[in-house]
C-alpha cells in the first residue's frame, strides 16, 4: 500500500531548507533550463527542434534514463563558447546558493562538446571561472569531476583524459556517466588506472538502472571511492554489508529516479531503507532542469513522501560533508557550521 504523502512540519522544512549541505552529484549540462537552451540557441545560431519553451519543456516526460539522455544532448548542444558554459554554471550556484549550498563537486561531460568541435579550453576555461567566481560571491567551494561517457569507447575516454591533461589543476576527479546497462564499469580500466595515477578523485555512476555487479565492479575495478546513485544496491545483501563497512558513499538522486521510472513514486524509493542500513547516503539533484527541481525540492519532497524527520536531515547533510573531497580540515569546519545550524534553529544535534 503507498503511504499518504505528509505535509512537511515548517519548522523542519525550514530546518532542511536553510542547513548547509553539500551537492555531490549535479550534471551541470543538466542545470540547463530551457530558457538558458532558447537564449543560447538565439546567441549562437542554432536551430532547435522545438518552436519555444513551453514545447521543450513538455517533451520532459521519460520512461527511462536513455529517454532522457537522448533530449539532454540535444539540450547540450547550444553550448559553443567559454561564455556559454560560464552563463550555465552560474545559473546553477545562484540557485545553489539560495537552497544554502557551501560545497559543491560538478560533473561535467566534456565528450558531449569536444566531438561537436567545441575546444576542451571552452569547456574548462567557463566552467572553472564560474567556480571561483561562486566561492568569491557566495563562498561556495566548488570542484569539477570529469565525466567520461561510458556509450562511448575507452579509446575515447583514453583521449579526453590525454586532452585533459594540461588543464590537470582545474579539475580533482574523473567519472563515468551516460547509458548505464551494457556498458559496465571494466570497460574503463584502464582509462580509471590513468586517472588514479594522475592524482585524481575516481567516482563512478553504478546500480541507477544497472545491476549490483556493476557496483562490485565499480568498486573492485575502477576502486571508486563513491558510487553514484546506487540504489540498487539494495537487491544484493552482502554488498549492502560491504558498503557499510567500508563506507562507501551513495550519490542518491530521489527525483531524478522517479523521473526515469527506477521508481514509481517518493514513497517507494529506498533512501530510507539505505540510511536504516547504515550506508553513507545523501541527496543530489542529478539533472535539476530536467527533473523537477533543485536541492531542496528534491529534499522537501523527499521528506514529505518518506516521512524523514531532523534527525534524517542530519544524518544527510553530515554524510554530505563526510562524503565530499574536501580535506579533513575542511570537513570538520563544515560539519561544525551544520551542527552551529541546527543549534540556532532550536534542534539537538543528533549523537
Ligand atoms: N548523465 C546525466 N545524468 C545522468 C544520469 N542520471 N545517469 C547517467 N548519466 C547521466
Ligand atoms: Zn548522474
């Protein structure tokens, strides 16, 4: 039977809304809001498929997740200049910075624009002038994580990572996103071997449609050190232990897997039942312009159809922070600014 969905106390939506958090798992391709799309298009001389805003928006109803990434290719394909990338990525921290984002690590998709002859310097050069501009404005800590497109070949992936390389500094990881099932994560050993030796953060999309295999895999291939999404996590006992054990943080995406039908509704979607297993689990907002909402929708909404009370919103936010890149330094001044938060809104900060 599907629960009622509450109505979320205020204090506790406010609670939620306003504590500091971190976003580990935003596609800035997919913060493009159809009025940045039809702008773009507009400054750049693209045609677009679509007569106006309205009937982009309404072609956002998917059955799966390559139903979406069909139209969030088309959606990336308006992106041309340094300019352009540096106007999507602030879009995105000013939202961010309203549902009180202090720390944020960005995927990004360069593949989706290199093999449109967009320069790799374009890409990095927007993306990485928005992240200092953020910390400047808002004091949001903002990283990049490159994204490799798993649809494509590992040759591919060898040479992004190659193209890459001169811009080393601007970036702390590599991922691996797109078409998840038939495209498991051995395919980019190598590729993920490289990475690892040039110092960089390796994290992996796995379990979103996939099987818990692809998160073994994952782990035990790639040796990601967070998986995103992971949901299915769940179907496989003994994995579930080891993620617990080992602490291995799941990038969760609520309205992202309703979206794309991993789940029928909020109610039925697991994060409870990972959290009550002891995983590192937080929430993300995956592709915001695509699937109804940002952070704190996706939060708000959550709560209101699981039930979550402050002591959840703890356990997300900590494990947020927990999860993130930062240095230990950092982490610890993070969590203390969360427990600060919960302090002046009158909420015992949980053991
Ligand atoms: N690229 C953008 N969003 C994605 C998702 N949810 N899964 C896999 N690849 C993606
Ligand atoms: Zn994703």
């Amino acid at each position: 039977m599907t629960p009622t969905p509450q109505r979320l106390d205020p204090a506790l939506e406010r609670l939620v809304r306003t504590m500091p958090k971190a976003e580990l798992h935003i596609h800035i391709e997919g913060s493009l809001e159809p009025e940045l799309i039809f702008a773009l298009a507009e400054r750049n001389g693209v045609a677009l498929p679509y007569p106006d805003v309205e009937t982009l928006r309404a072609a956002y109803a998917f059955s799966d997740l390559q139903s979406f990434l069909d139209i969030y290719y088309a959606g990336a394909s308006v992106l041309r200049t340094e300019q352009d990338f540096f106007d999507m990525a602030w879009a995105y921290f000013e939202r961010a910075h309203a549902d009180a984002i202090t720390r944020a690590e960005i995927f990004f998709d360069p593949q989706t624009h290199t093999e449109r002859g967009v320069p790799f310097e374009a890409v990095i050069r927007g993306l990485s002038r928005a992240c200092e501009q953020a910390r400047a404005a808002f004091g949001i800590r903002a990283s990049l994580i490159l994204c490799f497109l798993r649809h494509l070949s590992e040759e591919a992936a060898l040479a992004t990572l190659e193209a890459a390389r001169p811009w080393r500094e601007h970036f702390i990881g590599v991922g691996l996103d797109s078409s998840e099932v038939g495209h498991p994560p051995e395919k980019f050993a190598r590729v993920f071997e490289k990475a690892r030796a040039l110092g960089l953060h390796v994290v992996a999309h796995a379990g979103e449609e996939g099987p818990p295999e692809y998160i073994r895999n994952a782990l035990d291939v790639l040796r990601a050190e967070r998986i995103d999404h992971g949901v299915q996590a769940l179907k496989d006992p003994a994995l579930v232990a080891r993620l617990a054990a080992e602490r291995i943080p799941l990038t969760v995406c609520p309205l992202s897997n309703v979206k794309l039908c991993v789940f029928e509704d909020l109610s039925r979607h697991n994060l409870r039942e990972l959290l009550d297993a002891g995983l590192v689990a937080m929430v993300n907002s995956d592709d915001p312009a695509y699937f109804g909402g940002y952070l704190n929708q996706n939060f708000v909404e959550t709560f209101a159809a699981l039930g979550l009370d402050a002591g959840h919103a703890y356990r997300l936010a900590r494990n947020s922070f927990e999860a993130s890149f930062a240095s230990a330094e950092e982490k610890a001044s993070d969590i203390a600014a969360l427990d600060r938060h919960f302090e002046a809104c009158g909420f015992a900060v949980p053991e």
